[in-house]
C-alpha cells in the first residue's frame, strides 16, 4: 500500500488511521437520495465530497466497494406520490433517473450498486424479524414495530447525545403512547389508508405495513456486504452531518442489535452547502438543482472545483461570485494543461520533473490527511505557477512528460479540467502540426494556405488565438 490514509471518524471524533477489515479492499455506504423530487446541489456537495472520497482511495491502492442506496419509500416519497396523485413507483421512477443523469453530469463515478428500498423488502422484513426475536423490538400497541432503545445500552454513542437530548430529538408523534418510551423509533410502520393509496405497503408476519427509513439502509447495507464479502461490517459509512442523529444512530441500534458485530468502522460527514448562511434544502426553498446549473451552461468542473476549495468538514456558502471564481479558476487550469502538452518533448527536464514530484507529494499528503482538498487545490494551482514561469523562460525547459503526467493524474482525481477536454491526444497532436504548418505559411505571406487551416481547424471545433507567446488554441 503505497498510502496511509487518515480520515475523521465521528465515532471517536479523532482523525484516525483508515484500517480496513480485508485491504486492500474497502467497503463503502454511502446514504442516497430519497427520490420523491430532484435532488438539489446540497445533496450533490455530500456525494461530491464522498466521489472524492472514493477516488482518493482507489488512487492509494484500495478497492472500494460503493453501495448507495435510493429511497424510494418513506414519508416523503409517499406525499409527493399522494399530492402528485400517482402511485409510489411512478412517482419516483423519473427522480431516480434525474439522479443518475444528474451525478453523470457532475462526473460523480457510479457506485457499485444502487439498491432500490422498495426491491429490499424479504431483507427488511428478516431484520424487523429478527430484531423481535432477540428481543430489542416489540409491537406497538397501533400495530407498528418499534426498536426498544433501553435495550441497547450503547444507543447515543455516535451522536454522543445524553438521554434528556435523545427525548427532545425524538419526533413527537401522534402515536407516541402506542411505544414504551418516546424516542424509541418505528422499524416498521402498520399501513395506513394513504400507504395502501399509493401502493407502499407489504405483507409480513408482523403486520402489513411498510419500511421506517433507518431501517432501509441496515437491512441494504447488510445485504449487501453479506451476500458478496460474507461480512456484516462496512470499512465506511458516509453521509451529510444531518444524518448523525437519528439515521446514523439508528442504523448502528438496528444492524448492530441484529448482528451482534459492529456495523461499520468509520463514520464519515460531511458539512453543509448553505446559502447566505442557512442550509440549502427543499423546505427553506433556497435551493438550486444540479439541472438548474446545467441549463445555465455551468461546466461541472467548476462546481467541484468550488466544492472542492472548501474542506468537507466545513461548511460552504454557495454564491455566485464563488461559482465565477472557480469557473475561472478551471479555465486557467484548462489553458494550462493544453500549453503543457503543447510545449511537449521528449526530453526530460530536472526542474518541471522537480515540480511535478513535488505536486504529487503535496498532494497525496494533502489528501492522506482527512482529505484536506482546498490544501490539494491549492497544490496544483502552485504547479501551474510554478510551471508556467518555466514555460515562460527564453530557453524552454527540456522536457515536459514528467510533469504532464502528474498534472494529469492530479486532475483525474479531483476531476476539474474544463468539460471540453475530451480532445484527445491525436487531435491535439494534429492540432499542433497544423498550427506550426499555419505559422510557416504566413512567414511566407501564403495567408490564403493560413486562412484555410484556420478553417480546418474551426470546423474541428478548435478556435486559435495568436498571442505575442504564440498561438494559442482551445475546443469551442
Ligand atoms: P436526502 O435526499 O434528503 O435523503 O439527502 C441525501 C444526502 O444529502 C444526505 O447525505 C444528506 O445529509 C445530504 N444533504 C441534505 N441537505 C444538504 C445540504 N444542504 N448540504 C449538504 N448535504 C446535504
Ligand atoms: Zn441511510
């Protein structure tokens, strides 16, 4: 392993060492989207910041194993399908579809599995079952099936919340008398008219009834990981700061109530995307979709760029002046990488090989160290500078391989080049030959050759500029 990497767990509220229970394997549960609307680019920060999460590891050498989940059943889901009129998978199928469209468009790397809630139903209803038969749950008197948290004497450790403060959290529901103690919380609830309306409910031997949200993910995550590791322990668990308390907490009583073995290793969360201060979400009304930002013509990269400059442990404040800068920002980056393959030779030069080691040192312990990205970002932006002012000397620097590959590989993680990038290096390789056979036409006052290269190259879609260090040029 060529990386130790160290990562914040909430658990413990230390940065610790990342320990694996099989490396190089990695196990990763990533709370999804409740699709009952489009998900918002608050949402997309937390998914951002585990994309991030997950690509780092697999650059230190681990296989990660991703499972993120999609609610499909929940309160939510059930009003929005009620209100839309339409049944419960109608109502959400066209969601989940603007969610993968949506994370393809922020270059979020697929996950491994999306388990649906609603095509879990034997593992939820096995892991309601069992935790009555250990004795941890109990029927309500309103047919519901609650977790007894007296029973689990370790319930609040995550959250490091005090009984008095679990009691105030708890949700005061109309059902409250039907449970033993207020904040116990409901695993399974007894289908109602408006469920039966919308299609969300299942038989069990319990009761008819449907899912309770914390439930879904126990009972998915630990399918998953049994039926392809034989485990019941993740490496990770990831989600927003949100989910701390009650769904993480929760998650913990139920899998762990179940399985006796501890649920997962390391607790991960990631901040808020705020605006002008207070969390974007749906309820404020103060939020803004990742298709928004597509039908303005925002280039991904600067979103994760924006993302990105900002630890995921703290929280950020979504402005348009933040999103002008860091579409700037990966402007500058795209004209660098193309000047770097630009001024390629095959020669090695000692200075950019020094700078690019340096970049990917930086980097790495940057990343290494609870993923500190804005210090990774602003390792490569130090690059640029640096490399550039050596682009710049009269004598050019020998060789640029070294360095473009660090650059590449750097960006492949952060994946923040301009969208246009996808010129590949043949393109860019003609691109180069026929400027240089422009340049030579015009020294010989043969503009019309001049003129029609130009036009070679637009209808290519590349756009050339001349600028007193030469021509430069990009993809329209
Ligand atoms: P939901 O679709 O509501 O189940 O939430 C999906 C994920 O988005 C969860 O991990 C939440 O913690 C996260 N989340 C919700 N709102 C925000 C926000 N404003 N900033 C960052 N993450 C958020
Ligand atoms: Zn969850």
């Amino acid at each position: 392993m060529a990386e130790q990497v160290s990562l914040f767990n909430t658990l413990t509220r230390r940065v610790e060492p990342l320990t694996p229970l099989a490396p190089p394997r990695v196990t990763l549960y990533t709370c999804g989207p409740t699709v009952w609307n489009y998900a918002h680019i608050g949402n997309f920060r937390t998914f951002l910041f585990e994309d991030l999460l997950r690509r780092w590891l697999e650059y230190a050498g681990y296989q990660v194993f991703q499972i993120m989940n999609l609610t499909d059943v929940d309160d939510r889901t059930i009003k929005a399908a009620r209100t839309a009129g339409k049944q419960l998978a109608v109502h959400t199928a066209p969601f989940t579809q603007a969610f993968f469209e949506d994370r393809d468009y922020l270059r979020i790397k697929p996950a491994h599995v999306y388990p649906r809630a609603t095509e879990y139903m034997p593992a939820m209803i096995a892991l309601v079952a069992r935790l009555l038969e250990r004795g941890v749950a109990y029927k309500g008197e309103d047919g519901s099936v609650y977790f007894a948290i007296a029973k689990f004497p370790t319930y609040g450790r995550l959250s490091r919340l005090d009984r008095r403060e679990i009691k105030v959290g708890a949700r005061v529901a109309s059902d409250e008398y039907a449970k033993d103690d207020p904040s116990d919380f409901a695993l399974w609830k007894k289908a109602d008219a408006e469920d039966e309306a919308v299609g969300a409910a299942w038989d069990a031997p319990f009761g008819r009834g449907r899912p309770g949200w914390h439930l879904e993910c126990s009972a998915m995550a630990l399918a998953e990981i049994g039926k392809r590791f034989a485990v019941q322990t993740l490496d990770i668990h990831g989600g927003g700061v949100d989910l701390i308390f009650p769904h993480h907490e929760n998650e913990i009583a139920q899998s762990e109530g179940a399985t006796g073995q501890v649920f997962a290793r390391h607790w991960l969360h990631g901040e808020f995307l705020n605006v002008r201060g207070s969390k974007m979400s749906k309820r404020h009304g103060n939020f803004l979709t990742a298709r928004d930002l597509r039908e303005q013509g925002v280039d991904a990269a600067a979103v994760r760029l924006l993302f990105f400059q900002t630890h995921y442990r703290q929280p950020v404040d979504f402005t348009d002046e933040a999103l002008e800068a860091a579409k700037e920002g990966v402007r500058r980056l795209g004209e660098f990488h193309q000047r770097l393959q630009g001024a390629g030779s095959r020669e090695r030069g000692a200075e950019l090989d020094k700078l690019a080691e340096r970049l990917e040192a930086d980097v790495a312990t940057a990343l290494n160290d609870d993923l500190n990205a804005p210090r990774a970002v602003a390792a490569l932006f130090d690059f640029v500078r640096a490399v550039n002012r050596e682009l710049d000397k009269p004598v050019a620097p020998a060789g640029t391989a070294r360095a473009l590959a660090a650059f590449v590989r750097v960006t492949d993680v952060l994946d923040v080049l301009p969208t246009a990038r996808s010129a590949d290096p043949a393109l860019a390789r003609w691109v180069e030959e026929r400027i240089v056979a422009r340049a030579q036409a015009r020294k010989s006052k043969d503009f019309k050759v001049a003129d029609v290269i130009r036009a070679e190259l637009l209808a290519k879609g590349v756009e050339i500029e001349d600028t007193p260090q030469g021509t430069k040029w990009r993809l329209r």
